[in-house]
C-alpha cells in the first residue's frame, strides 16, 4: 500500500507540476471485492452515478483528485459509467439541495460524527450525491457512456466533479488527494465555485 501511494504521490506531482506544494495526500485503499452483484443500500451502491463527498471527512471546499489502478490477475476491466457535465447535473439538482442549519456543522463535529466542521459546501454535495443516487429517472436517463479500464491500467480523475459508477471489476488500488481549488489554473470550474455561482452565496 505504501509502495502504491508514494508511486500515486509520483506521477501526480510529474503530471501536474502546479499542484506539487499544494496537494494534501489523504488515503489509500485496496479493493479486491467484485462490484457486479454485490449487495447493498443505494447510498452505498456505487453502481448508480454520483460525485463524491465524504460523510466523516469533509473537504471543506477542496477538490477530490483519485488515481486508479486495476490489478486484477485475471486480465478483466475496471467496468465505469461517465456522466454529464457537473454544472448541469448541479443545476438539474440545485432547486432540492438546501443548506445546513445553524449549527449543525459544529454539533456533527460534537458528536465526532465528521472529523472537522462541515461547511455549507460539504452540505450541499452530500445532498447531490444522495439525490444523484436515489433518482432513477436521472439514473436511465441522464447522459453517460461506458469506460472500460483494462488490467494494468491506470486512470486520474477529480471525482468530485466527474459523474461516475463503477459496474463491475475486482482488485484496484486507489489513492485520493486533496488539493485547493486556489491552486487550480481555473478556478471557476471547480464544483465549489459552480454550486457558488447557482446558489449566490459564499459556501467555504
């Protein structure tokens, strides 16, 4: 794992040299379970689209940059589904994502439920993963295409952004990194300052 994430660490900081002094290297994961079939809830179903957010860990207005590798010994692909664009996923959804109460975000941290304050921006991209997930409709119809990442292969995507479900495929490795959306050479197109233009307001 450690030999996986400072090779991540590597081709990052070769690939995109702005980003060195910037990244924030969180965790690494193996995954040698097989998508296809498993059973679970919907909002842990990672075969529907959705962005990520995370629950316990919010990123407080940063962007989710993933590196993926299939390692499967058997020679099968990585099985993805892509979807539309974030601004107009985040526009078909903005009029049901409301913000947080007050409070909130300190009473979550009270009860060590996150591991920092939640920020409006945390709130609302939790409800569009959510609602992303509960909606069928949006899930037949919405625009998307297949991508297979065949074995041995390795794939960079900010996922907080990139629409996306995972079909099927076993064992991949994979490593998330933070960054900063000031380090970003357009700024403007971070989901953080979308959901900022749509609901007029500040959200980190």
């Amino acid at each position: 794992m450690a030999r996986f994430s400072d090779s991540a660490h590597t081709l990052i900081n070769g690939l995109f040299p702005r980003y060195r002094n910037h990244l924030i290297r969180a965790r690494a994961s193996f995954r040698p379970a097989e998508i296809a079939g498993r059973q679970t809830s919907w909002r842990k179903d990672d075969t529907r689209l959705h962005i990520d957010s995370f629950p316990a860990s919010p990123v407080q207005g940063r962007r989710i940059l993933r590196v993926f590798s299939n390692v499967n010994p058997l020679a099968r692909p990585r099985s993805w589904r892509v979807g539309d664009d974030f601004a107009r996923v985040a526009a078909h959804f903005a009029p049901a994502l409301s913000p947080p109460f007050p409070g909130q975000a300190a009473l979550l941290k009270l009860l060590r439920m996150t591991k920092s304050l939640r920020t409006p921006y945390d709130g609302l991209m939790l409800q569009l993963h959510d609602r992303m997930k509960a909606d069928a409709s949006f899930q037949a119809t919405c625009e998307q295409e297949r991508v297979d990442f065949p074995s041995g292969s390795t794939w960079i995507a900010f996922t907080d952004e990139v629409s996306h479900a995972a079909m099927a495929g076993q064992y991949q490795f994979e490593q998330t990194f933070l960054l900063p959306v000031s380090a970003m050479i357009d700024e403007k197109r971070s989901p953080l300052r979308i959901l900022e233009r749509i609901k007029g307001r500040q959200l980190a």
